[in-house]
C-alpha cells in the first residue's frame, strides 16, 4: 500500500492518508476482504504519530469504505459509488437500525459477499463462488429456443405455470428420481427456484422462534444463516471422514426435542465428504423413532468422480420423513435457478401456498428449457461429460496443493461435488489469509461462516469447479504464496513480542 506525505501543503496529513487510501479502495487496487496495516505499524512506516493514522481511518469508517473487528484487523469493505454519493450528502439518512426487521439483521456475512462478488472480475482467480464451470455448460440446452418461441409461436414457455411447476417436468423428475431409488407420485414433486429456496421455505414453514434444528458442522451457511435468521436454536454435530457423527445426534435427540435435521450427505458443502451407508440408514431410524424431519440437500448427487455414491436418504424413508431437495444449477447453469423437492404431498402443498406469497412460481422459461433438456436425454449425456471434466480440475487442484502446499496444511480428496476443505497450518487465521490472498488477486471463502458457532478460522473451502483449469495451479501457487508471509509475519511478530517482554539488561 503506497502512500506519501507531503508536509510542504496545508492539506492536514491524516487527511492526505485519508484521501490516498480511499482512492486505492475505490481504484480497485485494494480489494474487499484486505487486511490494512495496524495504526501503530502504518503510523511508524510514514513517520507520524499513532492518533493521525487512527484519525484517518475514522474518516475511511465513516464513509462506509473500512470495518474493524476485533481479532481480524481492519478490513476493506466493497462500496459502490452511489453509496459514497450518499454518504457525502447533506440528506438526512434514515435510522436503519430501526428500519430493519430482526430477521433480516440474521443475515451478516458481508465479507462473504464482497468474495463471492470478485468471481465476475477478469483479472481475478476465484476458488470462493460455488458456481458451475461457465465453459461446461451444455449450451445444446439452449438450441431451438428461438426456432420454437418465435418461428412456431409457441408462448407456453412465457407464460404462468402452476406453482408446483409444469406437470411435463414434474413427471421427468419423478423419472430422474426413479434413478436415484426413489419412487414418487406427481403430487410428491414441486419445482423451486434453486433448491435454497427450499431451505428457506422449510424454514418459514417448520420452524418456529426457539424451535431446536441440527446440522452438520461445518455445514452450508446460508443454511445456517437462515435457521438463525428465524430464531431457531441451530446445534452443529462434528462431521469425520464418515459424515455426520450420528452417535452424537443420538445423543442430543435424547436431550432436546429436535423439530429438523438439515444434512447434505453426498459430496458435503464445504467438507466435501460422504456419509457412509451405515450412517444414513442410522439418520433415518433415529428420524422415526424421534419424530423428527430430516432435510436432505442433494444438490451435489450427480456429480461423481470416484466409484458411485451411496443412496439417498430420501430413497431409504418409507413413512415421509424425508424432505428431499436437488437443483439443476450445479449440472446445468447456475443462472436458470431452478431446483426441486420431493416430499410427503401433504408437505408439498404446504410448500407450495408459501412459495405462492414468495414468488407464484419458478420461472417458466427455465423449466421449459430443463424439461426439453431432459426429454430429449441431452442431460443424461451431459452429466458423464460435466464429471469428466470436473474430475480433471479436482485432480489439477489437489496436484498444486501437493506442489505447492506449505508445512502443517491438510486437505482432502473429495470423491465428488465442488470444493476441497483445507486445514490450515497452526499459525495461519483464515481471516488474516483473505487479505493477503487479495493482494495476490485470488479468493476463496473462509472456514468461520459454515460454523454455528466462532469457529472456522482455521479452515477454508476451496472451490475447483469455476475457475479456468488453466488458472487452477496458477491461483494454489498464489495462495501458498499468501499462507507462507502469513507464517512470516506471525514469526517476525512473535520474535518482536518476545524482545518487548524480555529486554536485555
């Protein structure tokens, strides 16, 4: 971060520090999620006393462009333009605290956000947005849309449907789920607008404030963020290289009177693991015997690497317990947003009147795109050629991870899905590895969201599916780059405290 105090102007010198910075941030050379240096190490590097860098970053705060928290620093946040027109505005700004709702206050993972946000930036790798490859997507999906829309008239795909969806595509789903042993009557099967929309349904629908749910930890954290976000108790059981640890479940289930167990048990979101057989038919005895509803999340089934994956749970409940949940923005185009779930048809229609307030239906067009995706097979072909490929970029990431990795860092090798869970060295913060990684222009997610509770720091989710595979080892080199002045810096601190704490004599 380069900066210049030029003490010949009358311009006061925390606001030249003010000013230099901000058009870093607003340049784009500093981006969302970096690290700025601590007032007392910036204030001697320039020269100037402590309270001048300090008076600078309030101004920096002020504007909307910095946070600190304590533990991680200060941090630059992402800012548009119109938000420092506002901020500079003689206009009265309404109280927001006021204004926004309890629930909505749940939703805080802003540094999350900006990260997810860098993915569209050329100059950018990203190993943070959970996306499909933009290169893999079938574009044959899209052939004939013009043909059948415009030259044949065909409106059908432009107007309402039913808000369970089309019957066509609820009946080639229920082909779809038949492969994945699991035999559904039509009225057991609803579209959704990406399958989070179930989760955030399921959360409107069963839960209560108070109410007490489970989940695997780490876990999907919009998952969590939404449990919270209702007011919902959320208790998070560790996972192992076998899934989640039903032994503990059973425990709690003893203690608390669970009202939902969410789960992804194929190619877990973030860890990547797999639930063994025993397990799974273990979850859903113990949902019987209980009483309690179990939310599969399935949205990584198809994507397969290694062998095949284990059943479903949906394809082991056989009295309803099951909610089952699966999109088709992993295998297809994130962007069409369109997903489903299968469930007890009592569920399904309750289902539906709540999605009919959130949004009527799921939109026409992506499903008239998915059902002639399906019928004509081109999904089936699809699916073998998506996992070759994702296979290769797994493979290219974990290769540069044992390239370059350095000491004390762990990963996995998933046998399916998107991301690789790496743990991170002793001495290395994820929070503290964001803003390095940044400088070096390469991002990834943190461990701390996917956890219930302050935890994580020490983990971060690698996703290998987005990035260009020729930009993969490019990106791991980067980011070991990043690990290893982590590690420096912690030794040169340490070596620093240790002089302050014992002076010679």
């Amino acid at each position: 971060m380069r900066i210049t105090i030029n003490r010949k102007i009358d311009t006061p010198v925390y606001i030249q520090i003010f000013e230099q910075v901000r058009q870093l941030i607003l340049s784009g050379e500093l981006l969302p999620g970096f690290r700025l240096p601590p007032e007392r190490k910036l204030a001697e590097s320039l020269g100037v006393n402590r309270s001048t860098v300090l008076n600078a970053y309030r101004e920096l705060k002020a504007d909307g462009l910095i946070e600190s928290h304590v533990g991680q620093g200060t941090i630059v946040l992402s800012c548009l333009q119109e938000d420092l027109t506002a901020a500079g505005s003689s206009l009265q700004e309404p109280f927001w605290n006021q204004i926004f709702s309890q629930y909505s206050n749940g939703f805080d993972s802003l540094i999350v956000q900006d990260l997810l946000t860098l993915a569209n930036r050329k100059d950018v790798i990203s190993f943070a947005t959970g996306m499909a490859s933009p290169e893999t997507g079938p574009i044959e999906a899209l052939e004939g849309i013009e043909q059948e829309l415009v030259e044949k008239r065909n409106y059908r795909a432009l107007l309402h449907s039913p808000t369970e969806g089309f019957t066509s595509l609820r009946e080639a789903i229920r082909g779809l789920m038949q492969k994945r042993g699991v035999y559904c009557q039509f009225d057991e099967v609803m579209l959704l607008s990406g399958s989070q929309q179930g989760i955030d349904l399921a959360t409107r629908i069963f839960l209560d404030p108070g109410d007490v749910v489970v989940v695997e930890e780490p876990s999907f954290f919009p998952a969590i963020q939404a449990f919270k976000a209702i007011g919902a108790k959320v208790i998070g059981i560790p996972i192992d290289e076998a899934g989640m640890r039903v032994d503990i479940l059973e425990q709690l289930l003893q203690r608390y009177r669970l009202k939902l167990i969410y789960t992804i048990p194929t190619f877990q979101n973030p860890s990547g693991t797999e639930m063994e057989l025993k397990r799974r038919k273990r979850l859903v005895e113990l949902a019987y015997k209980y009483r309690v509803l179990i939310l599969e999340d399935d949205a990584y089934g198809d994507l397969c690497y290694d062998g095949q994956p284990p059943p479903t749970l949906k394809s082991m409940d056989i009295e309803g317990y099951v909610i089952y949940l699966s999109t088709f923005s992993k295998i297809v185009y994130s962007g069409l947003r369109l997903g489903w779930m299968v469930a007890h048809k009592k569920i399904v229609k309750r289902f539906a009147a709540s999605k009919q307030i959130m949004d009527l239906h799921s939109g026409s067009l992506s499903q008239w795109i998915i059902d002639k995706f399906i019928t004509n097979g081109g999904l089936a072909r699809h699916i073998p050629k998506v996992c070759r490929e994702y296979m290769v970029k797994r493979d290219a990431m974990y290769e540069a991870l044992s390239k370059y990795a350095p000491k004390g860092l762990i990963w996995n090798r998933p046998g399916g899905g998107y991301y690789i869970w790496c743990k991170l060295p002793e001495k290395v913060s994820a929070a503290k590895l964001v803003s390095k990684a940044a400088e070096r222009k390469v991002v990834f997610v943190p461990g701390t969201p996917f956890f219930t509770t302050d935890r994580g720091d020490d983990f971060i989710r690698l996703n290998f599916t987005f990035a260009a595979l020729k930009d993969i080892e490019e990106g791991v080199k980067r980011l070991c780059e990043a690990m290893k002045e982590v590690i420096d810096d912690n030794d040169d601190s340490e070596c620093y405290t240790a002089l302050e704490m014992n002076p010679v004599v």
